[in-house]
C-alpha cells in the first residue's frame, strides 16, 4: 500500500485528537528504500508527548507526538545544537491531515540560513577536541582502542568540516548526506580516511587555527 494512504489510516486511528499528523522522511523523499520508515510527527494536546516505534500493516513506524510546547522545546534546542532533525522532518514532510499552518515553512527558512558560524567558545572546543583525538590516537597501543578512536576522530572530523562552514551537522547517513551536499570531493576524502583519519582531521584542523590544548578553559 502507497506510504501516505497507510500513515494516515494509522493516524487518525491513533490519534483521533491531533490537530495534525505529517509524514516525513525518506519515504517521501529521493533517499527512500524498501526498509524505509513510516516517521509519523503528530500535535496532540492530548498526548504529554513520545515516541513510538511499531510495525503497521507491513511498515516500519515510527512515531513522534508532540505538544505545541514540546516542539517547541525541540526546535530550540536542535538549533541551539546545530543538528536539525525535527526542522528537516517538518520542512520537508507530507500533511496527512489538519493544518500545520506557517510551521513547514519556518522550518524550511531556518535549514537555509543555517546555523551561522560558530562562536569563539564553540571554535576552541572544536579545535580542542581534534586536538585531543589525534593525540589519542597518535598514542594507542591497543588495537581496539585504536579502532574506537579512529572511528571518533573520523566522525569528528566531518561534524568540523561542517561547523567551520557554518552549515548544520546532523549524524548516521545524514553527516554524509550533509557533507557531500557541501564538498563532494571532500566527502569522498572523508569516505576514503575512514581507517586512517590522522591525516585529515590534521588539515582540518589546521584550518581551524590548529592544535589547542595548552591554555584551554572552558
């Protein structure tokens, strides 16, 4: 059965009292799978708010309530955290019913402006935490640390690359999605250094001003 006609069965049955259900993710989007998720984001002053995973007529579900100020609180906070999952969830979803008025729309404006460039306080823990993950690595003798080490820094590496470009940094298969949207060939640099980060992370910290440890406070 077509995503849209099974989500919106499920949720008008679940939730008789929502103002309004959308369906997001890649289901509805150019990154769907035959695994992919029905992501159900629902208003219902009704519900304190939660989520919910469950399987409905053959679908994956997985379902986000919100009260007016629990999504609210969420907002405010993925931006404060430059990781915009709910914003690209509402920017980007499907209306099954109701009426989410202006709030798609705000979510979208929010996702182009971007985060900005990070503060003075932000760039040092950057500079900072690269610092400290290449020395880690630069220093494990146990091969499995080193591995749990290298797979930090890698991750690191990409949230920095973005957060220096002042772009949002999202996690799993979106830090990629994000990373190849800014810089193709940097993206496949980055796929490539995944066993071996030290190299990279280094430019990339170079570029941010270059190693700090020595005098850092926060």
């Amino acid at each position: 059965m077509e995503p849209v006609h099974v989500a919106r069965e499920l949720a008008r049955d679940r939730f008789p009292a929502a103002e309004w259900a959308m369906l997001t993710g890649s289901v509805v989007g150019p990154h769907r799978t035959a695994g992919s998720d029905l992501d159900i984001v629902v208003l219902d002053e009704t519900d304190p708010g939660h989520r919910e995973s469950l399987r409905h007529r053959g679908w994956p579900v997985e379902l986000f309530v919100h009260t007016r100020e629990r999504l609210a609180g969420f907002l405010e906070r993925e931006r404060a955290q430059r990781k915009p999952s709910t914003h690209r969830m509402l920017a980007h979803g499907v209306v099954l019913f109701g009426d989410p008025g202006d709030l798609p729309a705000r979510c979208a404006r929010v996702l182009a402006e971007g985060p900005g460039p990070l503060s003075p306080a932000e760039h040092d823990w950057l500079r900072y935490s690269l610092t400290d993950g290449l020395d880690d690595l630069r220093h494990a003798t146990d091969p499995g640390e080193r591995t749990v080490i290298a797979t930090g820094l890698w991750t690191g590496t990409a949230e920095a690359v973005l957060s220096l470009a002042g772009r949002w940094v999202s996690g799993g298969k979106w830090l990629l999605r994000d990373l190849r949207e800014h810089d193709p060939v940097l993206a496949e640099r980055w796929l490539a250094a995944r066993d071996d980060p030290a190299a990279l992370a280094t430019e990339v910290l170079a570029g941010a001003g270059g190693p700090l440890f020595d005098g850092y406070r926060a």
